[in-house]
C-alpha cells in the first residue's frame, strides 16, 4: 500500500494496487471541501486496464451530502468505463448516509 497523503483538507487517502485492482482507503471527514479533490484523485489514479475500483470508508469518521454526491458521481464515471466500483466496510456514518439515501440498493456495497 501507498503512503498516505495529507494534500487533501481533513482528510487522508491511501492508494493500494493490486493487478488490476484499485483500493482507495479513505480516513477522516469527507465534506465539500474535500469531496470533489478526492473524486478527481481517484479518477486520476484508475488505470484504463482496471477491473475493479474499490473505496474502503471503513475509518472515514464523518460524511456528509457531500460525500454521497462524490459516491453517485464515481460509480457513474467508472462503471461507465465498464468498470466495477464497489464501497468497502463503510464505516458506521457511512453506512448510515447510504441506508438513508437509499443508495444500499444503487451501489454495491461489501461490509468487510
């Protein structure tokens, strides 16, 4: 796994390639002054040869609407690209925003 970064406000990210296989490990707040930066590194970091993105939220302590846009916005673009994006562990205010949106049933989510 890849050093984590602080370039981002309030937030740390962590990058994991594995074959073709991104894992992006979140920590800290995601509101909207880190959202849209965080969403952009992603994108940035898939590879077109990627058969699985994965966003593990399991240590991300705080989420707001903000977040959930920035879920919605990089499912749409990378399974647009015909790859799999799925959440890993969200952790409990995750998981509480996305029962809440409805979004349990929109993206795939693995508890662990």
């Amino acid at each position: 796994m890849t050093e984590p970064t602080t370039d981002l406000p309030g937030e740390h990210i962590a990058l994991d390639r594995s074959g073709h296989e991104l894992t992006v490990h979140l920590s800290g707040e995601i509101d909207a002054a880190v959202a849209q930066p965080i969403a952009d590194r992603v994108l940035a970091e898939q590879q077109p040869d990627d058969q699985q993105v994965w966003l593990d939220t399991s240590a991300v302590t705080f989420c707001d609407s903000s977040g959930i846009g920035m879920f919605i916005r990089l499912h749409q673009a990378i399974e647009g690209q015909g790859i799999s994006f799925a959440l890993r562990a969200p952790s409990p205010c995750v998981q509480q925003l996305l029962e809440m949106t409805g979004l349990t049933e929109t993206l795939e989510i693995h508890p662990g």
